[in-house]
C-alpha cells in the first residue's frame, strides 16, 4: 500500500486504485499505533476518483528528518577523496566500520519538498550533489512502518572542507526532497531493492548511477534503533539511510538540472534545481 499527502487529503494507493484515508491531519495519522490497519481498512471502502498525481505533496508535516552517512563504500570512499586537504581519510574510515553510525540532523518540514518541486544548491557552494537514499518513516515507538525516497542535497566543497562544516553543507532551505508516497511495510526490503540516479540537463543525461541495498552496510533497524536512543520523536521521523551512488568529482549540480531518484517497489521522485 502507498499512502499520500495531497492538496485535497490523504490517500492509499492499492493495485492502481485510489482511496482517501480518514485522518484528523496528516501527523495524526502517522503517530497512530493504528497506522496500517486504518489505511487497509481505507483500502477496503469505495474508491475516489479525485486524486491527482499534480496534487501530491512531500508526505511530511512535523516529523524531522534525520540522515546517516558513510554507510555505503562508495560513500567512504568519495568524502575520503573530497576531505584529504583537511586530513578526512581517518574519521570517515573509522565511522564506515565503526559500530556506532554517523547520524545527523537533516530537515524540519518546513525544509523539505516533494516531487516536481525545485531542491536547491547553496549560493556559497562550488560542488553540489544529489544523494538518493531509501528514507525510512519510523513511528513515535521506533518501529519502521514505512519507507519513501530521500534526496540528500550536499555541498561537497563545504563538508569536504572542514567536517565541521557538515550541517551548513546539509541543512539549508529546500535542501532536502522526499516522496512521491511512503511504500507501508513493517518488513525489511528486499536486499536487491535497486535505487537509480539520473540526472538531465537541456534535455540529455549527464549522470546515471544506481546501487542496491545489498551495498548497505548496516541494517535500518540498527539505525533507526541508534536515532532513538535517549531521544524522542512524538510525531514520528523520517531517516534517510545514505547514499551508495556518488556523480564523480569533476560533476557538480547546476541551475534547472532534473534529478530523478527510483527505488523499486517505492516509485520516482522527480525535483529540478532552482
Ligand atoms: O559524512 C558526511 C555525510 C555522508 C552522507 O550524507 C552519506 O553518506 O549519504
Ligand atoms: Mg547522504
């Protein structure tokens, strides 16, 4: 079941039918313990006709966003590279294997967009770069009940400059895009689960990549366990798991490029740069 956020209400989707989703409010919903049963019992009622893909939003209202990083090799390797001028191969080697992940602070709502929407560079920035990630939506008692597509918009040239700089590289407004739905499920994913980055410019591609989660170095109950320790989330939050797919060094985002992010079983997400 893929469950929405609209202009005009919550729906799930199910076998290519639409079903609005009764629910005080969109933050309502998510901290109810009820989540998956309510949306099946939706799921069971008559369909609607009135959603619309062009009304979709991110599916976010309070939830923070939070985000790990260097859980992929490709990831390790490419902030080893960007960061050696300020002695980086050390401290990111070590959090690659170390137990404890990196985990970071991401986005409030209000940061965030859904798809068709514009993400940004910084205007300080020299090196920009999507991140699509698997994001995990974790329910106020810690339990994964869903999963959604992340981009991690990054200043390359920020965070590789100093790892101090890592939340003005991060967190910015609109740098992070999320949707198009949240994919409800309590299981894991399937460890061939393939997430694909393209990106367009004046029409052509000028960067394609894809990884699957079988290069995930740590489980997502691991990391969404490690978020909630000794810290709560009353409105539930999303948790972006890292990126495995990195554009090369000489590749840096700009003005109206398309980026499109797939997860299988989950859908695209589509943002342009503005
Ligand atoms: O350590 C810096 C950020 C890492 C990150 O965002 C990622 O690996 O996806
Ligand atoms: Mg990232």
């Amino acid at each position: 079941m893929k469950l929405y956020r609209t202009t005009n209400g919550i729906f799930v989707e199910q076998q290519d039918r639409f079903y609005r989703v009764p629910a005080a409010d969109w933050d309502e919903l998510i901290r109810s313990a009820e989540l998956h049963n309510r949306v099946q019992a939706a799921a069971s009622a008559t369909p609607a006709a009135d959603f619309e893909a062009g009304n979709v939003l991110a599916p976010i209202v309070s939830q923070e966003v939070w985000a790990a990083g260097v859980t992929y090799f490709r990831s390790r390797s490419a902030r080893i590279e960007e960061s050696k001028d300020a002695g980086g191969g050390d401290f990111y080697d070590r959090v690659y294997s170390a137990e404890r992940p990196e985990l970071f602070f991401k986005a409030t709502g209000r940061r965030v967009v859904g798809p068709i929407s514009p993400v940004r560079i910084r205007s300080d920035a020299k090196w920009s770069v999507p991140e699509p990630e698997l994001t995990l939506l974790i329910n106020p008692t810690g339990e994964i009940v869903g999963y959604t597509i992340g981009n991690d918009m990054s200043s390359r040239d920020i965070e590789g400059e100093n790892p101090l700089y890592l939340p003005q590289a991060k967190v910015y407004d609109r740098s992070c895009a999320l949707g198009p739905c949240i994919l409800l499920s309590t299981e894991p994913l399937a460890r061939s689960t393939t997430i694909r980055l393209e990106i367009e410019r004046s029409g052509k591609t000028v960067f394609a990549g894809s990884t699957t989660l079988a290069e995930l170095k740590r489980e997502p109950r691991q990391l969404a366990e490690y978020l909630f320790r000794d810290n709560s989330f009353p409105d539930g939050a999303f948790l972006m798991t890292g990126t495995g797919v990195v554009p090369g060094d000489g590749f840096s985002l700009a003005n109206a490029d398309v980026i499109r992010i797939q997860i299988d079983g989950i859908g695209v997400l589509q943002n342009f740069v503005a």
